[in-house]
C-alpha cells in the first residue's frame, strides 16, 4: 500500500481549494489534470483494495451467474476517484427539501381522485401505467386503506450552471436503488482523503457523513415493529436476475445485525406461485408472514412479463402487509404527477405551508404536457433545451437533442392520443468538470456533470408520523457527452460530495 510518504505533494498552485462554485465562476475546485500521475495510480490501487474489503461491488456482467448467486463473480462498482465538489449551501437546501417531499408524496398518495384524473390520458397511451392504474382503481373500489405507510424516497437534483439554481430532475417513490453503496463511498472517498489529503489539498471531513443505509434499514424496522407480529419479515421483491443485489444485501444483513429482523427475497412470479392471503389480509409467501414488502422491481413493465406478475402485484396490494411503495405511493412518482404538480395552485392543494410551497417552487424546473402547443412548437425549433419523458424508471427511456424534434413531428403527424405518455422538460445543464471515472479496474478521465440524489424516510401509522428525515445522499457522475445517469444501466458512477 501507499504511503505518504511516497508520494510526492503536488506543485503549489496545481490544486485549487475553496474557490468558486458560488463565486466568481465555474473553475472546478479540484482540478485533477494538475495531479501527479504518480499519485493518482496509488490512490487508484488503494481504493480498488478498498472497495474489495469493503463490499462495493455489483455483480460482474462478464460472469454469468454474477446475477443469481452471491458470492460469485463480482467486480468493484464503478466509482468516481475523488469527491466532487458542491456548493454547501445547495446541499443544505436539498437536505431541507427532503421531509417536504416526503409529506407531498404521502398528501397526494391520499387524493385518489386526483392521481386518476391527472394520468387518465396518459393511461390511454401507455399500457404499463394503465396496469398500475387498473390496480388503483380495484383498491379505490374495494375502499382499501394503507394505515401504516412507508416511503423510502430519493429526490434527484442537479445544478444548473447559468443560473446556478438547485433543480429537482424527479422524486424516486419506488426501488430507489444505492442506499446500500453510495454510503460505501463516502466512507471510500473519506479514507482515501484521509490518506493522501494534504497531497491534494483536501481535507476529509468536508465529505458529509452518509447514513443512507443505516437510516432505511431503521425505517424498515420501524415499520416492521408497527405492524406487530413478530414472527412476521421484511420481504424484498427482486428480479431474478440482479447484478446490483450486494446494494440490496446490506440492506438486509443491516437489518438483521442492527434490528434482528429477518427478510426474505422474492421475484414477482415467485410471489404468484407462494403468494397467499388469510382471511385477516396478512401476506403469506412460502409458508412466512410478510410484515412489509419492499420493491426493489416492478417498476420497469420488463418486471411483468405474464399475467402471473400483475397477479403477483394485486395480491400484494391487497393485503394488510406495508407496501412501500403502495401503489398510491408509486403512482405518486410518475413524470406525469411532477408535471401537474408544478401547474399554478395544485400543490396548495396537499401543502399547507406557504414557507414550504415556496421552496418547492423554487427547485421546479419547467415541466409541459404535449397538448400545450406553444412548448411542442418550440421545443420542435430548438430540441437541445428539453428532454421528453416517457412515463419509466430505470434509465434509459428519455429522449433528447434532435430526437425531441424527430419524435414531436412524429406524435404530431400520427394526431393520435399517443402524445399522453410523454412530459417535456427544460434540459437542466450542470457544470462541466474534468474527473477520474473507475470502472472494471480502469481509470478514465472525462469531463463530467453530476446529479445528487437526497434519499428521505416517510413512515406514518394513521395520524402519528413516527419517521420524517433526509437519509444521506447519492451523487453519480457521469461524462458530459452522455445524456441518461444511471448507475446501473451504465451511464454514471457512484460518487460523493464534497462540500466548498
Ligand atoms: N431535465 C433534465 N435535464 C438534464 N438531464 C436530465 C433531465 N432529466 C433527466 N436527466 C438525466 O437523465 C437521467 C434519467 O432521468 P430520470 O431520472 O427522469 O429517469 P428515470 O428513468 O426515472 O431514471 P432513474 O432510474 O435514475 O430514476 C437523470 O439521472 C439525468 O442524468
Ligand atoms: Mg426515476
């Protein structure tokens, strides 16, 4: 391993610290091109080391069974080498945004009506969230209440360079994924700081502490001992084949050490084939009671790909266990949700706090329905500035530059309904700035944007709120010439912050 000592500090002046960001312009603060290539192999080397002792890895997909089997072929996940610096004051604004989320979400899970009549177009258009709505609609029938709600949330921000506001990109409301590595990272990023630090001018504790992993697992547990049977578990529904689960399984092995409670993992057509309900509505799934089912899939119509998984789906809906999400609660994430909640006067409508009203207005960035005909028109003339959403998580679905004009032309020449399953929305463009990227034991450098996520906890039983909080954060950083973030999907790495 490295030491110190052998490394040469870098040449006065080629790091620069604690300038601007807020001030006088866009220079990064670390500016990694000044840095030794020397140095940069040793911290590369120990944090590989590092993140091998300390289980940030996801499954290799060079390794066929790295999806199925623990344990069995695994690589580091990809990670940014440095923390990357953020305004402190952006981080503070996104931190406070988090309860405020929370509580929106959990207001407009309530108001059935509105979720149905803001996505009733959009159901005629896209099939997937007519499933989901189709599910809503049984339970409204059925007059089901979620009593105990859980949320386990992720707001996504970026920075917008001109203007230098914090933008909200979405809120996660369903399998939120990285409350298990992102915090690795930190720690990793903290540890390397703590070694070579003062070679590059930076110091450890500006990496704000991540206690994403530990907080989620204690908003499990706690919605576990609210549904009151102990010999009930936590189960978590999987995809079958699931190359980021070592994300999932210290979420788990926390909750087992911390809180001694047990989980159980799922796929949706398992849950079919296992799946039953007592009379009293408790979740039965292979012979366990189920206390809280925790998504970590089905989100992606990929997820249901017979009848079997929507089966899946609506039995666990209908029964007494916690669902997070609930389906009010996924349906309260959807693109099309954010849209109609930033119209004039619809979040007075779940928001009782002016002072809070305020600040959420102030993170929108602009959002459209298509049948707004003076944003399609000009989002037709300059595409660059917005980036059209279908109603999908996971990455990988929205469409951007010259393809919004190409597929606006295309909606509107077929004049149909097919237009409802898509929002526009302004493009957000964050500071540029140049980082080691670590992916398969390779460093690359690349000029980067990047996006922070804010995980939050919302659990409430009926009119007590026993959980409300920011739970640590996710940065991913991802090249400047790529337009999609995910991690997972192969477009971004795992990264921290670092506050200036
Ligand atoms: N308005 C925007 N401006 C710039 N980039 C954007 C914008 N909206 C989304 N992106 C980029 O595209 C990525 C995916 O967008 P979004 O979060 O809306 O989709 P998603 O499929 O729900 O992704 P996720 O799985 O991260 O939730 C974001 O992480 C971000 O990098
Ligand atoms: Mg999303």
């Amino acid at each position: 391993m490295a030491q110190p000592s052998q490394v040469l500090p870098l040449q006065g002046g080629k790091v620069e610290v604690g300038e601007t960001q807020e001030g006088n312009g866009t220079r990064p603060l670390l500016d990694i091109r000044g840095i030794d290539q020397e140095l940069v192999e040793k911290i590369e080397y120990d944090a590989l080391v590092w993140s091998s002792l300390h289980g940030l890895v996801v499954g290799d997909k060079s390794v066929q069974r790295s999806g199925k089997v623990p344990g069995v072929g695994m690589v580091h996940a990809p990670f940014a080498l440095l923390p990357m610096p953020f305004p402190e004051s952006h981080w503070k604004q996104a931190c406070e945004l988090a309860p405020i989320f929370n509580e929106l979400v959990d207001r407009v899970s309530l108001d059935a009506k509105f979720l149905q009549d803001s996505l009733s177009r959009t159901k005629k258009a896209d099939a997937f969230t007519s499933r989901l709505l189709d599910i809503h609609s049984k339970m409204v029938e059925i007059n089901k209440k979620e009593d105990i709600r859980l949320g386990l949330l992720r707001s996504d921000y970026m920075v917008d360079e001109q203007t230098k506001l914090l933008l909200q990109i979405e809120t996660n409301t369903i399998s939120c994924s990285f409350p298990g590595l992102g915090c690795l990272v930190s720690d990793l990023h903290r540890s390397l700081l703590n070694h070579y630090g003062e070679f590059l001018a930076l110091d450890s504790k500006r990496v704000p502490n991540n206690p994403a992993a530990s907080q989620f697992v204690e908003a499990l547990a706690k919605a576990w001992t609210e549904y009151n049977n102990p010999r009930a578990v936590v189960m978590l529904v999987v995809q079958a084949d699931e190359r980021n689960m070592y994300d999932q399984h210290w979420l788990s092995a926390l909750l087992k050490e911390i809180h001694n409670v047990s989980t159980l993992r799922k796929t949706l057509a398992e849950i079919d084939a296992e799946g039953e309900l007592l009379p009293d509505g408790t979740l039965v799934v292979g012979g366990q009671a189920i206390a809280v089912v925790y998504f970590r899939a089905g989100y992606t119509p990929n997820d249901y790909p017979s009848e079997s998984e929507w089966r899946a789906r609506l039995l666990m809906e209908q029964s007494s266990a916690i669902k997070c999400p609930s389906i009010s609660y996924h349906l309260a994430g959807t693109k099309k949700i954010q849209q109609e909640l930033v119209k004039p006067n619809v979040l007075e409508r779940f928001v009782d706090n002016k002072e809070d009203i305020a600040k959420l207005r102030k993170c929108f960035a602009g959002l459209w329905s298509l049948d707004d005909s003076d944003i399609v028109k000009d989002a037709i003339e300059r595409p660059g500035l917005y980036v059209m959403k279908p109603q999908r998580e996971g990455g990988g679905n929205n469409i951007y530059g010259n393809d919004v004009r190409e597929a606006l032309m295309r909606l509107q020449k077929e004049g149909s309904e097919a237009d409802a399953a898509y929002i526009l929305m302004q493009r957000i463009f964050p500071t540029v700035s140049h980082t080691f990227l670590m992916r398969n034991g390779i460093c690359y450098k690349d000029d980067t944007v990047s996006e922070l996520g804010i995980y939050g906890a919302y659990l409430r039983n009926k009119e007590k709120v026993i959980l409300n909080d920011q739970c640590g954060y996710l940065m991913r950083t991802k090249a400047s010439s790529s337009d999609e973030g995910g991690v997972a999907a192969g477009f971004a790495v795992l990264d921290s912050l670092y506050l200036t």
